[in-house]
C-alpha cells in the first residue's frame, strides 16, 4: 500500500499511530493503529527500513501505569536475512529498556518447523535481550 492510500483508511476511534509504506511494489508496508483514546507517540524507524529486509514501525503508549512499545514487523520471505537481522538488533537495542513492555508483531517469514539458522537467531538473540 502506497503513501497516498493509507490516508484513505478510515477506522472509527482510531488514528494512524506509525507507518512504513513501500515505493517500489504494488503490495506491502506496515502500520500501526492506535485508539483515539490512548496517548501514543511514533518511533521512527525509517533509518533502518528497507523493502523486502525489514518493514517496520513502532509507537510507544503512554499507559496509566507504565509505557509500552508495539513494533509492526515485515520481512518477505525473499529478503536480505542479515539485513534484517542486524537492523533488527540494532533497533532493539535501541528500544529495550527495563521499564518498558515491548511487543513485537508482524511476519518475519522464518518456518519454525524447519531448523535452521535463521530461527535458531531468532530464538536465541530475543531470549538473550529479554534476560539480559
């Protein structure tokens, strides 16, 4: 979805919290919705966003009694895994804080069912952060 159709999206209570949108592909981008009644504030990630590699947005919520960030995931299945890989580290490091939830959703494109090192990575690199 281009920049100028995501506009076009209407949800009632709702409001556009973060986007990537793509240039080049008919399909594809990122978003995030928030609720007209949360405070919420994007993240820009757009230095680290790369079509195919990694799609990503974010915004940090402003709760009651603690903050959240919710990251928007996209890497196509024919994407650059290291690139998607170190950007991702990069951006989590960044991000992580012991004082504030994190959650990451999205499609990253990597079988589970199938061992490789590309799950491998990715199970081993969230388990270290969130220890750490």
């Amino acid at each position: 979805m281009g920049i100028h159709e995501i506009d076009t999206i209407v949800l009632a209570n709702y409001r556009l919290g973060a986007k990537f949108c793509i240039n080049t592909l008919e399909n594809g981008g990122v978003r995030i919705f928030t609720h007209e009644s949360i405070q919420s504030t994007n993240i820009n990630l757009n230095e680290f966003c790369k079509e195919k590699d990694l799609e990503i947005c974010a915004v940090k919520l402003h709760l009651p009694s603690y903050e959240m960030c919710i990251k928007t995931i996209y890497r196509s299945p024919c994407g650059n895994f290291q690139y998607f890989s170190n950007n991702l580290r990069k951006i989590l490091s960044m991000i992580y804080s012991n004082t504030i939830e994190i959650v990451i959703c999205g499609d990253i494109n990597i079988n589970y069912l199938i061992d490789s090192t590309y799950n491998y990575w990715i199970h081993y690199w969230l388990l270290t952060v969130y220890t750490a």
